[in-house]
C-alpha cells in the first residue's frame, strides 16, 4: 500500500533539536489531516521543532474500530505500521539520534502510535497518544520487552467515549508500563473527541523534557 509524501512543518532540519511525527485521526473526524495536525503544530508553538506529518489518501490508517478483531484491520494496519517504521527511519537518516524523536498522534493516529510503540519498542525521546489506544487486545497487559524503559509517554481520554472504551485505555497505559514507560496521563470525565489545552500544555512540557534529557 501506498502513502503520500508526508507534510513537513516546523524547524528546518539544522536547527532541529526534535523530530515529531504527528499522525492525524479519521478522515471525517476532527483533526483528521495532516492540515489539521500542522494547526496543532502551530498552536504548540514548541521552538527548534520538526514535524513530520503523516497522510492517507483514503482518510483511514485502518478500515474499522480499533475495538473489532485485529484481523478486521489487516492488511491496512500492518501497511501503515510498515510506513511508521519507514518514517522513523528517514529521521535518523536525516541525523536525528532516537532520544530526539517523538511518537504521537490523534484518534486512529494514537491508536496506531500504541501499536508501533508496543510492537516497536526502543529508546525513543518520548511520545504521546491523544485519545487512543492499542488495537491488539491479546497484547494487553504483556510486557513488551524493555525497549521503552524510562521514555516518557502522555495519554489523554475521555471516561464517555464511546468509541475508545475507558478501559481499553487503561489496558494501554498497563502494557506501556510494563514495558518501563514513564507515563503521566490526563483521562477526564466528560470531555468531546477534541485536544484540549491542558493537553497542548502538556505536548509543551513533554518536548521540553524531552530536549532537556538529550542536552545532558
């Protein structure tokens, strides 16, 4: 399966001290494109910051529900994790060593960085994963290795979601611990399919951590 060139924002490469891609929800949802993300982007306004932002030419990274049988998802979900592992790579091509590079996304985006995360584990800079969580339930509460130990990871969710059940997202936060993640996580009562400010607040506290640990 094919992708189109991903958006680029931000920082030019030489004055990069981070790498994020940032990967957009559902098509007919909000931010649900690579346009919408670049506004995130923009409202961050994180200094020294290159963002890589993914498309997909039919508005899905996988066809139905992160909650049906994994199966329903393929062969879409492995293609698209195929092309995030494509896109990390070209970071550290461009130079970018792992502690720079952050993982995230929105929606179906965060749903899909849970996955690569878990089954991709390594010492990334950090991640973050806004209203989404892993598509493999037989994964949930394994140990994925020690890949993540000590990478900072944000998850945020709502308890009255009805597409993300509250504890797929707790299962998520479990396996990422499991892995050794450091995760801090905003899961808030009653809140719309929206990225509020306190987590674009928080999106501007993990960047910061993250450049203050690669500096030292």
């Amino acid at each position: 399966m094919a992708f189109p060139e991903p958006l680029d924002f931000g920082a030019d490469w030489p004055e990069a001290e981070l790498a994020v891609l940032l990967w957009h929800g559902q098509e007919h949802g909000p931010n649900g494109s690579a346009e919408a993300m670049r506004d995130l982007a923009a409202t961050i306004a994180a200094p020294n910051v290159h963002y890589i932002l993914p498309q997909t030419e039919n508005g899905h990274w996988f066809p139905n529900s992160l909650m049906a049988p994994i199966e329903e998802n393929e062969p879409q979900l492995s293609a698209a994790l195929a092309h995030y592992a494509a896109l990390t790579d070209r970071i550290l091509a461009r130079g970018l060593p792992l502690e720079r590079i952050v993982l995230g996304g929105f929606g179906e985006g965060a749903s899909l960085t849970a996955e690569f995360l878990v089954r991709r584990p390594r010492s990334y800079g950090g991640a973050f994963i806004l209203t989404g969580g892993l598509l493999d339930a037989a994964a949930i509460g394994r140990r994925p290795g020690s890949g993540l130990l000590a990478v900072p990871v944000y998850v945020s969710g709502s308890e009255t979601d009805l597409d993300l059940p509250i504890d797929r997202i707790r299962g998520t936060i479990r396996t990422l611990q499991a892995g050794g993640a450091l995760i801090t996580s905003h899961i808030f009562p009653d809140r719309p399919m929206m990225i509020t400010d306190g987590e674009i607040a928080e999106l501007r506290r993990l960047f910061q951590q993250i450049k203050t640990a690669a500096a030292a």
